[in-house]
C-alpha cells in the first residue's frame, strides 16, 4: 500500500540530504547499480597539473587539466553552478579551476584571506584591506576597509559577510550598504553554521553563541567545563561539544539548547569535524596523530585511524568514504562496509592539497562506484517507482529542494501536477521495481514514501 500524500518541511530534507541527523550515502541507480557523482580534486601545493579521482577505488577519473598551476597554500573552495574550484598560491594570487576545460587561470590578484560562501561566491581581502566578493565572475567592492587582516571569512548567502579577528577585534560583519562594524565575540576560533546564521566559541568556563540579528540567543551555553572542540552540524541544527577531562561529545539542540546525547570517547577530544552529509563526526585526540570517528545515527564510536590533521585532510566524501594522509599517501576507507575496508589509495599524494567535489564531469556519468572499470554502466530498464520525499504546492520550492538533493549527488528531481488541486513531487529515481525503490528509501535512513506514476 501506497502512503498517503504527505508534505515534508524544507529544513527536514535539509537534514536528510546534509545534516547532522545523518545525510544518506550514494544509493543505487534504477539498475541498482551504486553510483555516485562525488570525486576527489588533487591540487600540486609545489606547482603543476591538476587532477582527478574517482570514487571508491580513487582510480584516476576521464578528465585532463589543461596547463599548471603555481605552488599553492591551500584551498579556496568551489562555485558548481559556475563549475569552477579555487585554491591560492603563495604569490598572493587566487587560481580558479574551470571543472569541464580544466584550465587553470589567475582569478584574484594581491589577496591576502579568501574563502567561499555555501553559494559558491569568492570572498577576498586584499593587501590594502578591503573587501570584495566574485558572484557569477562579476567582482563587487564592499565600502570601507576591515581593521586588519582577518583569520577568517563567512559567506551567508546574501551581500552581508563576517570577518573573524582574534583579540579585541572580534567579529566585523560589512555589507554592500555601510562600512564594516564590530560585534563583540571572541571570534578568533569561532565555529559557525554553513550558512553563517550563528557563531560559537568557547570561554573559560562555557561556550559564547551569536545569532547576528537574534537578540533571544544565550550569551552562554554551560558544556559542564572548559571547552576543546566545537563544530555545528552541516544543518546547524546541532553544536557538538568535547569538553577538557571529560571523554565524551556532547550534543546541543540549537533551538532550545538541550543537551539532547553523548557519545562516548576513548580520551579528550582536541577538535572536531563533520562528515558534510551529516552521518559521521571525525575527532581528533588532544594527544596522539590519530582520529576518532563517531557514527551520529548510532550513537557510537565507529573506529579509529592513525592519520594528522590538516585543514583538508582527514574528511568523509559521498557520506561514507573516509579520506586519510597514511605515510606518503592519501587513503579511502569505505565507512559502511562491516570491515571498513580500504576502497582506494593515491601513492605518494600525501603532500598536495585535496578537495572533495560533489561534482563529476560528463565523461565520468556512466562509471559505476562499485568495482572500478572503464565500461559504461548497462541500461536501466523502464522505471516505474519513485522515491518521495516531499510534496507541495510551492513550484519554485520544490525545484530549489531538487537542486540542493542533486548537489549532494542523489537522483533528484520535480514530478510536476497533472491537475491544479495536485502537488510538486520531490523523488529520487526513477526504480524499475517496488522493491528497488525501497531498497533505496531504507538507505536513506529516514521516512519516505514511494509514488507510482500509474496509480495517479
């Protein structure tokens, strides 16, 4: 039986597709075969050519970068609806990739801080302080200049960016309109949420939140001790904690700030990172080069690795592929085998910079993630079963919620109303089977229903 028709809110699908609820790994295509669009970007940080990888054997992808690139201090970030990825050299200058050409070219020059919002727009300081953001490639000047170099920059999808300081300084936010003005907030080693809508930070004896705009946020939040690691998760709807001599994560409901688990550790936990899907949370020890991983959905410690820490490296790709530095390489273990495998290893990749891309380019669609082979992947036979996810009646809701499912690599996609009393379908599929589409929905990890066009 069918489930009734049923409208999921916008933030849950959030959470299903990149949250710390637990965001689903790649699922399998209407052949049932698992494929996944994520790859894994090389940058030489001595200087030369790019290149790429494929998942979960990390075999080199169908795709040629074209010319060098500089030697490089690190990672930008990426703008896939402009397909381009960024990273910046030592000369001050931000080199942008462009993922179908693969031609390198000087983006940004006399840059001195740069990042990437969640919309893929560049944001620059450059030597003489000010700001300026790169939308679309059209540059935009912020009035003003900042009070000193900043250690970080936070996009927010709109005009308005945050500038992190350490000392006095605190958090600067500008904006298109006025010159830039101060927040006090010990903002030098702030975490925040994707989207920059609430900062943390912690105290002697707590952690200071922020919600710009908000004047209901707490100015303290009481973890129980000092704290040592902080990260929000990739929905922002959790701020997980560790705690100087307490072993154990902790986790805050953002919007009413209970605690609401823990998780146990085998030591203190020194920082933290999510998986971007939402499903793990790395953890690095405050002794020893090893990390923990934590799986979220289960609540417990997965396993441990032997691996440094760096501000690409390690990290989670396509919600199960963990990413290490091992010696001179750079390693993939699968996080949902039963034995946590070794899926992949790049020798001698340990020194560069690396940059997971949920993208892949056209050459690369028909490669299964299974078995690594250069054949395309058979057919799919006639599908007859969706996935839903969510219905509305809000057309430019629904085509957003199926962009922002594609970019995580799921099969998303709008089945629009044949009548006007109907509703904008947000599916995954199409399945050739019943069992197929469940199949796929179980991984998921969370409620679904499955639509058959003919029952319409």
């Amino acid at each position: 039986m069918i489930p009734p028709e049923r409208h999921v809110p916008l933030l849950f699908i959030l959470a299903l597709a990149a949250c710390g609820s637990g965001g689903p790994p790649p699922i399998p295509d209407a052949a049932g075969t698992q494929v996944t669009q994520v790859t894994l970007l090389r940058w030489p940080v001595g200087g030369g050519t790019p290149a790429l990888y494929r998942f979960p054997t990390l075999a080199p992808a169908r795709w040629e970068a074209h010319g060098t690139t500089p030697a490089l201090t690190r990672v930008v970030g990426v703008d896939l609806d402009q397909g381009q990825a960024y990273a910046l050299d030592r000369a001050e200058v931000v080199y942008a990739l462009d993922l179908e050409s693969g031609r390198a070219r000087p983006f940004l020059r006399d840059v001195v801080q740069a990042a990437s919002g969640p919309d893929g727009v560049v944001y620059a300081v450059a030597t003489d302080r000010t700001l300026s953001s790169v939308a679309r490639r059209l540059p935009n000047a912020y009035p003003g200049k900042l009070p000193a170099v900043p250690v970080g920059l936070v996009g927010t999808g709109s005009d308005q960016v945050y500038a992190l300081f350490p000392g006095d300084s605190g958090l600067v936010v500008a904006t298109q309109s006025q010159a830039p003005r101060r927040l006090p907030f010990p903002a030098a080693h702030a975490v925040h949420a994707p989207w920059g809508d609430i900062f943390a930070a912690g105290t002697a004896d707590g952690v200071a939140l922020l919600e710009p705009g908000d004047r209901d946020t707490p100015p303290r939040l009481d973890v129980g001790g000092k704290p040592q690691g902080l990260a929000f998760s990739p929905s922002g709807h959790r701020l997980y904690v560790t705690v100087a001599g307490d072993a154990q994560v902790q986790s805050f409901d953002r919007y009413t700030w209970r605690r609401v688990a823990r998780w146990d550790l085998p030591g203190d936990g020194a920082a933290l990172r999510p998986d971007p899907m939402g499903r793990f949370l790395l953890v690095r020890p405050a002794d020893g080069d090893s990390i923990w991983v934590v799986d979220v959905i289960k609540g417990e410690l997965l396993a441990s690795w032997n691996t440094g820490w760096k501000d690409d490296l390690p990290t989670v790709a396509g919600g199960r592929w963990l990413l290490v530095r091992e010696g001179a390489d750079v390693v993939a273990y699968d996080l949902l085998a039963s034995d946590l495998k070794e899926s992949g290893r790049v020798k001698k990749g340990a020194a560069d910079l690396w940059q997971v891309l949920d993208w892949s380019p056209r050459t690369e669609a028909a490669v299964a993630a299974g078995p690594d082979t250069a054949a395309a992947a058979p057919a799919a036979p006639t599908a007859v079963v969706y996935v839903q996810l969510s219905s509305s009646q809000n057309p430019a809701w629904a085509e957003e919620l199926s962009s922002k499912l594609k970019r995580q690599g799921l099969p998303a996609s709008v089945i629009r109303p044949r009548k006007s009393d109907e509703f904008y379908r947000v599916v995954l599929g199409p399945y050739p089977s019943r069992e197929a589409a469940d199949s796929a929905g179980t991984r998921l990890g969370q409620p679904y229903f499955l639509y058959l066009p003919e029952d319409r």
